[in-house]
C-alpha cells in the first residue's frame, strides 16, 4: 500500500534534499508499511471485533505516519506507529461508547446498562486462512481473554508480543514510561495465564 505522494515535500528553510534521496525514502517507508500492516491489522481487529473498522484504522494510522512523520529517523517509525494506531483504537471506542449512549436514549432502554455491546458488537469476519493459529479453540480463547483485559494492559501485552516492540519502544507507542509498560504488560500476562488454563503456554 502506498500513501506516501506529497509526503516528502521538503521547506525553503531545511536542506535541500536530492529527487534519488526523497524516492529512496518513499521506498523505505512503504516497506516498513508493507510488513507492518498485517500485524497491525491483527491488533486493531482484536481491539476493535470489527474486521472493516479495524482495516480502515490500520489505512489512516499509516497515512498519518506518512503525512506527519515520514522525514524522520526509521528507527522511530514503529513506536510512531503504533502510537498513532492505538490512539486511534481509543478515539474509536470513544466514539462507540457516545454512540451507545445516543442508541439506549432513543431506544427507551431505562440505563446504558441495559444495552449489551459485546452481544451488539459484529463479529470479525473474512480472515484468510494464513491468519488462523492451528490451535482455534487456543486463539479464539486468547481473542477472548485479550478483548477483557484493561485497554492499556491489551495495548502493553499486544505491542509486545505481537509486534515484539521492546519495553521502550512500547512505552514510546503507548505514551507511557517504562515502568507503566512493565507494569501493564506483567498484569496481562498473569490474567492471560489465569484465564488461559490449559491453552496457555
């Protein structure tokens, strides 16, 4: 997927940067974007229970990364990144939460309570076979668990293990210290491995 066209649009003030060093940079981030994407795709969809949302969250976080951090260092594109993608899962649910808010009042329901969002929320569908673990009652028990995690302890424990980011690099993503991410990332562990029985390994 490329989205990088006007990206790389450099100021008079700044240095003047050469027609070959402007493609090769084009390049750079559209391979970071390639292989990042699916993984991406994963978290968001395990965070979001919707495969088109969580799709079109995943394209606007590398729109975003591309229009607003493009020229800098790749070192610092992933924390970027994911930084941008779980805004975005946050703003999302935001805005679902407003949204259920605004369906219990027309509906007549007496209490937000009344309304059920897991049993409302659409499950993930069209995942090829490439995505699915061997074990499926193992993945559909950590999809499971995960999606009853604390947001920040999923976050933690997702950019960790999925995306393999170290501790500063998932502190960078989540906007957090160090320490926090240890924290979070301990506490998804030992609640994953409680729900988890058997399948946990």
């Amino acid at each position: 997927m490329s989205v990088l066209s006007g990206s790389f649009a450099v100021s008079s003030g700044e240095a003047r940067v050469t027609r070959s060093e402007i493609l090769q940079r084009q390049q750079a981030l559209n391979g970071f974007l390639k292989d990042v994407e699916g993984r991406a795709l994963r978290i968001a969809e395990i965070s979001l229970r919707d495969r088109d949302e969580a799709l079109d969250l995943v394209q606007d976080a590398m729109i975003k990364l591309a229009q607003k951090y493009g020229t800098r260092d790749s070192e610092e594109w992933t924390p970027l990144f994911y930084r941008i993608l779980q805004n975005g899962v946050r703003d999302w649910h935001r805005r679902r939460i407003v949204k259920q808010r605004v369906l219990v009042f027309f509906s007549g329901r007496n209490s937000v309570e009344d309304y059920d969002p897991v049993a409302a929320a659409p499950d993930p569908a069209g995942r090829t076979p490439e995505e699915l673990l061997d074990n499926r009652a193992a993945m559909a028990s950590l999809e499971k668990a995960l999606r009853a995690l604390p947001m920040r302890q999923r976050e933690a424990f997702m950019l960790r293990t999925f995306e393999g980011l170290n501790v500063a690099a998932t502190a960078a993503a989540m906007g957090c210290s160090d320490g926090s991410v240890k924290t979070h990332y301990s506490r998804a562990v030992h609640a994953l491995r409680d729900k988890l029985g058997e399948h946990w390994e």
